[in-house]
C-alpha cells in the first residue's frame, strides 16, 4: 500500500545535506527518512539511518524522538525477519510509549506485535493485539486514516495465513467502505471550505477557515465487523 510514494518520500529526505539542517531537526528528520525507508521494503538502509538518528540523540535520553525511532527499529527488524530483536526493539517502544500515554504509538506497537505472533503462527493472540489496536485507531471521528487502514491490512493477512479466507475478505471489503467514507468526507469538507471562500463577509483572517463544522463522523467501529 502506497510504497511507490513512501520511496519518493525517502528519496525526497535523503537529498538533504544534514550539516545544512540544524542539529534539533536533525533526528526528526532522520526518524522520517527510516520510516519511510522501511515501509518501501529497505530495511536494511533504515537500520543505517536509525543508527545515525539514535548517534544524534546520545546525549538526550528524554527526546522526544526517541520513542518513535524506537518503534521503528522494530518495525524495521521484523521485516528483516529478526524475531528476537523485534522483541527486544518491541518492549523499549512499548515502555516508552506508557510512559508517554501515547495511544497512537501504543497502538502502532500493538500492530507490530500482532505481526509478530501472526509469524509464530500464534493467531489467536494475533487477532486481539490486531483488533486492539484497530479500536485504538478508530476512536474518534477523526481517526488516523493511514494507520487504521494498515491495521486492518496485515488482520486480513493474518485472517488469510491463518485459513479464514472469509473472514479476510469481510476486513478487505471493509477498508475499501472506509476507504470511501473517508474520500468522500475529505471532499464534502473541501466543498465546505470553497463556499466559505465565496463568502468572503465569513473569513476576516486565515483562521477563519479553521471554523467550519465538523468533519462528518467515518465508519462507526460497530459497523465495521472486525470480529
């Protein structure tokens, strides 16, 4: 999903001259770059990338960084196929998260844990860490599109591995519906921004866009089925 964009993404961070960006945006940057490295199937090259982020961030042991570089050397040593070390990378992001009270993080752990289980062929624990953080994603009206959409994803895969073809094919029909949901919400609220625009008496400063009621709410939890 979307691997063609993340490799122009990190082609895009990798182009910049990190002695020309200033030292506190550096591991941001970083963090980004490996990010999308590992989600354009190079792992490798963000296992490079983390350890110059984590070398960046040595003397900061309460960076803000941290937490997410964390999540990442995870996510990125379970598609090398290193169990163990995604284990190990998993409960530092995990710790840290808690400490945070960071759901989305916390849910983002939740994923790659289900993952992890899926690839012991431990389904069963699979499927909760996968519909725990679906809910988690879905939560408010405004969910994390992206995140969602891959959660439900890899529980379809893991449906389909585990020999619920049915199942599986219920959760991909349901991302195409919040898909949908989600394009046609986005288009009813540039819809509503336009006709503010019209109206010029309604905007006095840029702000003014900001005001324009709430998104409609996506595809309830309830509705989407995942048991």
């Amino acid at each position: 999903m979307f691997a063609g964009r993340y490799r122009e993404a990190a082609d895009g961070f990798n182009s910049c001259d990190l002695n020309k960006v200033e030292k506190m945006m550096r591991p941001v940057l970083l963090n980004n770059l490996a990010f999308c490295q590992v989600k354009s199937g190079d792992s490798k090259a963000a296992q490079e990338t983390l350890s110059r982020a984590f070398a960046e961030i040595a003397n900061q042991p309460q960076s803000n960084v941290r937490p997410n570089l964390t999540y990442i050397q995870a996510l990125a040593r379970l598609e090398q196929n290193d169990l163990p070390g995604t284990e190990a990378a998993l409960e530092k992001a995990k710790s840290l998260a808690e400490k945070l009270n960071g759901s989305e993080l916390k849910a983002a752990c939740m994923v790659i844990e289900g993952k992890l289980l899926c690839k012991q062929q431990r389904y069963d624990e699979s499927a909760m860490f996968f519909k725990s953080a679906i809910e988690i994603f879905s939560s408010t009206d405004n969910p994390h599109f992206l995140n969602l959409c891959y959660a439900m994803h890899y529980y379809a895969q893991m449906l389909l591995e585990s020999g619920d073809q049915k199942s599986a094919l219920n959760i991909a029909r349901k991302i195409m519906d919040y898909v949908a949901s989600y394009q046609q919400r986005e288009e009813n609220t540039c819809e509503r921004l336009k006709q503010r625009l019209r109206d010029s008496s309604r905007v006095r400063t840029a702000s003014d866009l900001l005001t324009t009621s709430h998104r409609e709410p996506l595809i309830e939890l309830s509705t989407l089925d995942i048991s």
